[in-house]
C-alpha cells in the first residue's frame, strides 16, 4: 500500500462571533467546501454531582477547516458575510501542516516504569528487553489507555501499597476503560480480577489489553456495576469524583467488609468535600 501523502490545510478562526449566527454561519461556509467546525466550549461543575455545564456565551469562537486551494475564494465572502452581518466579529486564517497524528504521537510515547513495573507500548515491546511478569504492554486505542494519565498513576501507585494485601485477594475494576489497573493488580499478585465498564468500546479494548499481556486471571463483562452481585476483597475505581459519588452505594456495596477501595480522579479542591460526602 503506498504511504499516504500529507497537505496543508487553513483554519479559519472567527472569534467574537454571535452566537446566534452560529448555524447560518456554517451553513454559509460548508456550502463553500469546508471540511467541518469545531467550537471552544466552557463549561463548569460546581459540585460532586458530574453534570457539567456548558455555559452559555452571547459571543464565541469558531474553528473552520478548508483545503487549501478554497481560501482564496472562500476569505472574501466569509469577510464580505461578517460585514453585512456581524462587524464586531474578526476571522484570521492560519495555515497547519497534516499529520498522521496516530504516528507522530508514537514517537513521544515512551516506556516508564511506575511502582516496580515497566510500562511499554506495543510497537516499543520486547521479550528480550522486557519481563512479561514485570511488565504491562499497551496500546492505546479508544478506550484510552496510555497510563500517563495523572489519576491512572495514583491509582497504580495505590495498589502498590497495599502490597501484600492484594496477594491472592479477589479485585473488581470499575470504570476500567483499557483496563491497565486490572493487568496491574495482576502483576501485583491478584487472583481474580473483573474488570466493569459501561462502554462496549471498553470491553473490546479491555480484551485485547490482557490477551496482549497473557493475563490469567482478568476478564472483562459486559454487566454493569449495579448488575454485580458478588463482593471483593478490593475495589478500584479510577474515574471523576463526580461519577464516584453517583456510584458510591455500589461500590460499597461490591466491596466485602474490612475490604479495601482505591478510588482516584478526585480533585484536590473537592477532597475534603469527597471524603464526607463518600463515607
């Protein structure tokens, strides 16, 4: 197959746009070839219930994507529109390279090692470089999966000072995306471990994450949390304390009593707030 070839493309950056002018806008502009938009949202949570909200602006910024042989009929028009209809608004074109960006990420991704384990991408992986026992091979996909994430390493790192509590100890992962903290707990010496999650995506990737590490005793089911009755010894959940709380009844109770939890994504802000909500 030969190697695909990469162009240049415009951006076209309208800030201080209207909102309401938003849909005519780019309705305008893809009838002029634009390859799609994209919109700079903000948006806040005020408490640990995880319902963020967008918050809504009288003026934004949008993002127009163009070949790069279409601004030079496109530029006038959009300036000629902004004119006629929204003179407060600014446009400015700036040109970007194409990338395959799956492979240029790649060249960043490198092996680290956290709390006694190597962590390697799967292009970057060799039994001869690497211990199978002490190692846990990646490859990111849809369901994340990169364990670079800030929350991913506290949560590795918690298990790793229950230490010999975790030795033959049954785990459920909840929210278990790729499931990289189940092969952890596995190489920590778990004997079961189950890992949950909501997401089809993330059974699919989960599987393909243990059989890339030979696991043994991590599966991955597609019932939900609440359809769990079993209790473990350990839980893990590695997911916004906002969800946390939303989860919290059912986490406790999959958990056995005088069990143990480790439960990451809560912001320092809200800890205090977490800690006597939770309880």
């Amino acid at each position: 197959m030969p190697k695909r070839q990469f162009s240049n493309f415009w951006e076209a950056h309208i800030e201080n746009l209207p909102a309401e002018h938003e849909p005519i806008l780019t309705a305008m502009l893809f009838k002029q070839g634009c390859s799609g938009t994209t919109q700079k949202l903000d948006f806040s949570q005020s408490n640990l219930v995880y319902d963020a909200v967008i918050e809504d602006k009288p003026f934004i910024h949008v993002v127009s994507y163009f070949q790069i042989d279409k601004k030079e009929a496109v530029a006038p028009l959009l300036q000629e529109w902004i004119w006629e209809n929204s003179p407060e608004t600014q446009v400015q074109w700036v040109m970007q390279k194409e990338k395959d960006y799956l492979e240029e990420w790649k060249k960043y991704f490198k092996p680290f090692k956290l709390a006694g384990l190597n962590f390697v991408p799967v292009w970057r992986y060799s039994s001869k470089k690497y211990k199978l026992s002490s190692s846990v091979i990646l490859e990111p996909g849809m369901a994340f999966g990169t364990g670079h994430h800030a929350t991913t390493r506290f949560a590795i790192s918690g298990l790793k000072k229950l230490g010999i509590k975790l030795k033959s100890k049954s785990v459920i992962d909840v929210g278990s995306g790729s499931g990289i903290l189940s092969v952890v707990a596995e190489r920590f010496g778990a004997a079961h471990i189950l890992a949950v999650d909501n997401d089809p995506e993330c059974w699919r990737e989960a599987k393909k994450t243990f059989n890339l590490n030979k696991t043994k005793k991590s599966k991955s089911t597609s019932k939900q949390l609440k359809e769990i009755t079993k209790q473990y010894d350990v839980t893990i959940a590695n997911i916004i304390d906002g969800v946390l709380m939303s989860l919290r009844e059912d986490l406790w109770r999959v958990t056995r009593p005088r069990g143990y939890m480790v439960l990451s994504g809560i912001l320092t802000t809200g800890a205090s707030a977490f800690i006597t909500d939770f309880s």
